[in-house]
C-alpha cells in the first residue's frame, strides 16, 4: 500500500468514526454552525493518523504567499515522521456543506484546494510551523474532506442527485448546485489520485450523513533539487555507458519510487565480466559524486556522504560480490581495482555533463517519474537540442530562409511553419519539435483568409 493509499484509508476511517458519533449524538453535528462539522471530522482524522503513528498537527499556522498574513491549516499530518532529514506532508482542508449554502461552499472548498495546492511554493519562512529551512518538506500530499448532511426520504432513497453521488463518479450533477463551480470543482476532482465518498447507513429523520474525500499528488518539496540532480547523475552516467535505462524515479514510495532502474548486467553479452562491472561502479558511484558537488555537503569527506545513501551503497557492495561471483573467486576478494576505475569514470562523467544532469534534475521535478519510452525520447531530444543537431539545423534553416527570400517569388523556395525533428537511435525514434519560425502565426493567418466560408478560395 503507497503513503496516499494509506492516507485515504485512514481519512475513510475517520468517515466512520464521525458516522458512530453522529448516530449516538441526537444529530449534534449536522446541525449548527458547520464549524462543529468541520472541527469534529478533522478530530477524527488526527486521532487516526495518530493510531497509525503519524505526527498531526491541528490549526498549524502559516503566511500566506499574497499578503504574508498568519492563517491556519485545519490539519497538518507528518506521514513519515521517523525520516530525520525531511517531511513527507499531508495538509487536510475540512467543509461542511448544508443545506442552503452549497455553492458558497464549493467556492470555499476551491480556494481550500489553492490553499494547498500552492503550500509546496511557499517560501521556507513561511511554510507551516515546525517545517521550512529547519526540517524542509521532501514531499507534498493534501486532502479535501467535506462532511455532507444530506437530505434524503425516510426510508433512505437520495432525493436528486447528492453531492457525495457526484463527487465519487463525476456524472450527472448534484442537486441544488451552480453549474459554473461543480464544473471547476470537477476539473479539480479529476485530478486527484483518490476521490472517493462514504454515506452513512443511519438515517436521522430525512436526512443521511456523508463524507466526501479527495487525496492530491502535489510532488517534491523545492528543497528536493539535490535529490533530484543524485538520479538524474545516476541516469546519464548509465545513458554515456549505453545501458538501457528502464525507470526513474522521485516519489517516496510506491512503484514510482525514488531511484533509477537500469539493466546494466545485461552488457555481459558484449563485454568483459570485468568491464561490466567497472560500469556497474561507475552507476552506483554516479550520484556521491553528483552529491560531492552540492555546497550544502561542503566540507563532508567521500565516506560521511556515501555512507548516508545506504541503496547506492548496497548497489557497490551487490556489484562487488557478483563480480567475484562470475570469476568465480571467493567472496571478499579484493575488487578495488575494478571499483577505483568505476569511480573515476563516473567521476569524469558527472563533470562532463552538469548541464544534462541539471537539465534532467528540473525535467524530473516537474514530472516525477519516467519510465522506458519517455526516458530515451527525452536524451533524444536533449541531445538534439542541446548539442550540434539543435543549433546547426536552425543556424541552416535561417541561412536558407535568407538565400532564398532574396530570389524572384516565382523561383523562390519557401521556407517556413515549424521545425520538426525525426531522431532515430539504436532505441527507437522520436519525433518532436524545435519550435516554430516566428512568423509561423502570421502565414497561418494568411493561408486560412484565402477560404471563404463556403470553403472557396482565392
């Protein structure tokens, strides 16, 4: 089960701790003001997470980005609290919606999404209590729970559609709702990793207690562009040794988990046991060098850093052990040799190319993870774009554009739209594109006014 598989079980059981509370309190929390709703479901949750061994946090404060003012989080959970260097945060947002206030609501359930949508932007001297330039935050979930008391008939059947209805399958629209916010909540929703919702099985009079719940992916922390540059130093070091690269990775946990997958034993086909190994090294060693370089690590000797990477450090010790394996020597005989040349290849790689890696570190932020097909299409197009194929096919496509505007238009050849890149490797193809010439816009304009409506042309 990943980290917000977890979480959404654990905010699903809060739902039926509130149901328990609601169906022995004399309908105390459906009816009143919606702060005792909200404050109620947001109890049950933290006595949840807390049960699960989760540090939680209610009403953590935190300046907002526009004014700088002091607001607060309803709840702020810790899901991996016995990580020393980082947090792994779940910031919860909690709404009652009753009867008569739906869109007002929806509007403020919006901008609670906003809240905690931009959260990870924060600056750190603004980030929540307890989190920031101290104990900066590794990675960013949050969650949209609303507490529904809905109205229904007294032997349980919705009247309309409900919201909770809605909010689960995204169908027909709720009940009583404007169509302009479902509509943008919608689009929300549909970008949550779970969206969900419990009704109640009591029945209170006509009307039916619900929770609806959404989980949001929002990624790494700003503070995680070391993490980053340490997978993508992995993964181009693997790319200049020509070892198929299957996977790469930041998320803490689940199948896209932090790191690089790659087949590099599969070389043994064309190589020496020993050199296969040799590049084996030089990918493990590839992300202590790129850490080495960090100014945050100033000072710290090769062995503080590699001892604090226990998955790069096991990845040494697994290539030292299958080396000896396949010369079939004893085990702990000496490999040095082999791991000293590793060392030093991937050293002179990292150095080489900082600017790929930096380059693949801020690709990897924005999107997370990469698998097989997006990781070769994208050192395709990088190497196309940053390196000879880029600048020497626009330098030529302007030469040519320039030459041939200064002949007749009779015999002229045209030269225009956008540059599109076939780039075929021992991989596969890729295809795309290296932006159009500027005025691609305005021979569009004129091509489409040559028809007229009736499709006729001039």
């Amino acid at each position: 089960m990943t980290l917000i598989q977890q979480a959404a079980y654990i905010v699903s059981q809060a739902a039926q701790g509130l149901f328990q509370q609601h169906k022995y309190s004399n309908g105390y929390i459906s009816v009143g003001d919606s702060e005792i709703a909200e404050a109620n479901i947001v109890i049950h949750a933290a006595s949840n997470f807390l049960h699960a061994g989760m540090d939680v946090w209610a009403e953590s404060p935190f300046n907002t980005q526009e004014s700088n003012k002091c607001k607060h989080l309803d709840l702020l959970v810790d899901l991996v609290p016995t990580d020393p260097d980082a947090s792994t945060i779940l910031t919860i947002e909690a709404k009652r919606i009753a009867s008569g206030e739906e869109d007002k609501k929806v509007e403020e359930i919006l901008n609670d999404y906003e809240r905690i949508r931009t959260s990870r932007s924060l600056n750190p001297d603004q980030m929540p209590l307890f989190y920031g330039a101290v104990h900066p935050v590794a990675w960013f979930y949050g969650c949209l729970l609303v507490v529904l008391p809905e109205t229904c008939e007294v032997r349980g059947a919705p009247i309309g559609v409900p919201f909770s209805v809605w909010w689960k399958a995204r169908t027909a629209r709720p009940t009583g709702y404007n169509h302009d916010g479902i509509a943008r909540l919608e689009a929300v929703l549909n970008s949550a990793a779970v969206c969900d919702s419990i009704r109640s099985g009591n029945i209170d009079g006509e009307r039916r207690m619900a929770v609806a719940y959404a989980l949001f992916d929002f990624g790494p922390g700003p503070g995680s562009y070391a993490s980053a540059a340490h997978e993508a130093a992995h993964a181009v070091v693997a790319w200049r040794l020509h070892v198929p690269l299957q996977g790469i990775g930041l998320a803490p946990d689940g199948d896209l988990r932090g790191g690089v997958r790659c087949d590099w034993e599969s070389l043994r086909v064309q190589l020496s046991d020993r050199e296969t190994c040799v590049q084996g090294f030089a990918i493990a060693y590839a992300g202590v060098i790129q850490d080495s370089r960090d100014e945050e690590n100033e000072g710290l000797t090769f062995s503080e850093i590699f001892n604090d990477l226990p998955t790069d450090a096991k990845m040494v010790e697994y290539t030292r052990n299958l080396l000896n394996t396949w010369n079939g020597a004893p085990a702990g005989t000496d490999t040095s040799a082999e791991s000293s040349e590793g060392y030093q290849r991937a050293a002179e790689i990292v150095a080489e190319e900082q600017e790929r890696i930096e380059r693949l570190a801020t690709h990897l932020l924005e999107i997370v993870s990469m698998e097989e097909a997006a990781i070769n299409a994208w050192f395709a197009q990088d190497e196309a774009q940053g390196g000879n194929i880029g600048s020497n096919q626009t330098t030529m496509e302007d030469e040519q554009r320039s030459i041939q505007g200064q002949r007749p238009a009779k015999d002229r050849i045209y030269i225009g739209g956008e540059i599109i890149v076939h780039h075929l490797v021992k991989a596969g193809c890729s295809t795309f594109s290296m932006g159009p010439f500027e005025d691609f816009v305005d021979d569009v304009k004129a091509i489409y006014s040559r028809f007229g409506p009736d499709g006729s042309h001039s």
